[in-house]
C-alpha cells in the first residue's frame, strides 16, 4: 500500500488550495488526503486547470494513485473563501484543519503531515492565541521541537529550479551538500528574543537537532555550527555577553554528550560557501538571523521540517501569496518537495 500523506491546505484565501491541485496532478507515489474543504479544492483546481478525480475520505488504503486523484477529508468553511482576501470568520476552519491532521498522525492514521501555508494574523484576528504550526503541533504533541529548514545545494551552489521528480531519491534532492538551517527561537518579536535563548532552551534544542539528523537524516555524526546572538559574535564581551553566558555554557554541555557542536561563530560569515559546506547543519539564534540566507539561496525548492514530533511534518518555505491566489500561476515546486522529502521519512519507519 502506499504511504499516506495527510495535506492542510492552510488559508482558504491564499495558495494553499491551489498548490494541493497542483501536487495532486503530479505522479508522486503517495495517498493523498486532503484535509480542506472540498469545493474550495474544487475551485482551486479550475482555477489551476487541473482535473481533479476527489474521493471523500476515509477510505480504504491504495497501492497505486493515478495523476488528479485525490482523497478528501471535508472541513467546511465557515464563510466561502474569495482568493485574495482575508477574513477571520475562516479562522477556526483553518485550525479546525490542523487539530483533525494532528490528531490522526498521533493515532496512525496519517504516515506523515505536509502543510500549505497560513496567514497567522487572520487567525489571531478570529480571537484564537496562534503563533505558527511550529507551535501548534509542539503544544499538540507535548514536545519540545525545532524548526528547521533544508535547502538542496551542492558543492556551493544551488541546484536548478525544477518541479522534483517522485522517482529522485531524498540523496539526490537533499545531498550532503544541503543547506540545513535550525531555530532555536521560531515566531517571536526580536525584542523577546534575549530572553528567550537560555542554557537549557540550547540544551534541547542541539539535542534534538542531532538526534533528528541521525534517526531522519541518516547522518552518523552531525558536524553542527552555532550561530553567535550579537555582532561578531560578541566580540569577546564588549558587543553583548549572551555568547559568553548563555551560549558557550550551551555547546560545552552538548559536546560533553559526544556531539560536534562548534560556536558560537559570527553570523555574518558563517554562511560563506567554504564555511557552511563544513556542517551538516546550523542553529541560528532566531528566525531571521539564518533563514534570509538560507531562502536566498533556495527559496521556493527549500523544505520546513519539523524536528521532535512523534510524526513526520513537512511544509513549504513560503507564505500565502495573497496576491497570487485565484491566478492559477502559483509556483507547487516547495509542496512538491516537501511531499518527496515527507515520503522519504515515512519510509524509514514504515
């Protein structure tokens, strides 16, 4: 039987619906089930030009998925979507979406979780506490998690932008060469940031990010770089003390366990192509410290992964493209991507 993929197709205004269209028309060797509602995939798909074959879900496991086919788990909109705007009455079907994909990964249901993206202010908008799907599925799952994001690169450079074919292996697409870039803070404004990177918070978050790269990533010994917080990393104190503090004491502990942790190092020249290719992975102080860099160098081919979850979650690198929704020309090479590498995870523990 083929693994099955359970996909939200996040806001209804946005992208999300279309993208779902458009990996449905794909060959990617998995059983798709939509958790949305359906007309709005229905529509999302003219909008498209695809020809979606949608059957209601539950239904029985399949073995082969023929290009358009698509199951749908029904979660109706409170209030018909209008691509393009926004409006919180729908913000509750979008976490209504979440908590149904959560809850069937958690008892088996789903092999793993692939996410379209949301608009965090509708939702907050609706009256509902909402900082991202990093967060909402750590509360969900009750565990510490990183968010962590994968950008194909090879020797330094980029590889071309392509729609990915389901038969290229998770080495071909995600070689060693990756880019994989960790937060040890996710949704937060920049003036809490500070406060929130703590020993301990460092702790889990390294242990984590190794552990995730052997048991997923098949990596023996992850080779892990540690961004500094300040400029220069601090400068030997003069520029801020959290390196000397907080985040040295950090990296001490998690080598005393036995992994290869170096840091903290500049951020400003941690990235260059003969620095970065020396680790498998890099944990930056916050969201906007490593991402800006990572996207630079493969926004719309890069993957959200989801590291301390008792499931597999995935999800594209981009947001609701407000502007975009409704032309049928939104790009689904990241929901490709992130389908591909979530397939590739599930066959590690089916």
């Amino acid at each position: 039987m083929l693994p099955r993929i359970a996909i939200t197709a996040g806001e209804p205004a946005g992208i999300g619906p279309e993208l779902v269209a458009a990996l449905a028309a794909t060959d990617i060797e998995a059983d798709l089930v939509a958790i949305a509602d359906r007309k709005r995939l229905e529509s999302a798909a003219a909008a498209r030009g695809v020809a979606l074959a949608i059957e209601d879900y539950p239904a029985a496991r399949i073995a082969r998925r023929k290009p358009g086919a698509l199951r749908c788990l029904h979660v109706p909109l409170r209030v018909p979507a209008v691509p393009g705007q926004l409006d919180p009455r729908n913000g509750a079907y979008v976490i209504e979406t979440l908590a149904r994909a959560a809850n069937g990964c958690a008892a088996g249901e789903f092999d793993a979780l692939v996410t379209a993206p949301v608009q965090k202010s509708t939702v907050a908008d609706a009256g509902i506490a909402f900082t991202g799907h990093t967060e909402f599925f750590a509360e969900r799952a009750q565990r510490d998690v990183v968010m962590m994001l994968v950008a194909p690169e090879i020797g330094g450079r980029v590889l071309p932008r392509q729609l990915p074919s389901p038969h290229r292996s998770l080495r071909d697409e995600f070689p060693m060469g990756a880019l994989r870039v960790a937060l040890a803070t996710t949704h937060l404004p920049l003036a809490r940031v500070p406060d929130a990177i703590t020993r301990a918070g460092l702790v889990r978050a390294l242990t984590i990010l190794c552990d995730e790269l052997i048991a997923k990533f098949g990596i023996a010994a992850p080779r892990v770089a540690v961004l500094g917080l300040n400029p220069h990393a601090g400068e030997s104190g003069h520029l801020g003390r959290e390196e000397i503090d907080v985040i040295a004491p950090a990296i001490e502990q998690v080598r005393a366990a036995g992994f290869d942790i170096a840091g903290p190092l500049p951020a400003d020249t941690a990235f260059v192509a003969t620095q970065r290719m020396r680790f498998d992975a890099v944990l930056a102080m916050y969201h906007d410290q490593g991402l800006p860099v990572l996207k630079a160098l493969g926004f719309g081919d890069s993957v959200n992964v989801t590291l301390g979850l008792p499931w597999i979650r995935t999800s594209v690198d981009h947001g609701t493209a407000l502007d975009l929704a409704g032309s049928g020309r939104a790009d689904a090479a990241s929901l490709v991507a992130a389908t591909r590498l979530a397939l590739d995870l599930a066959a590690k523990r089916l």
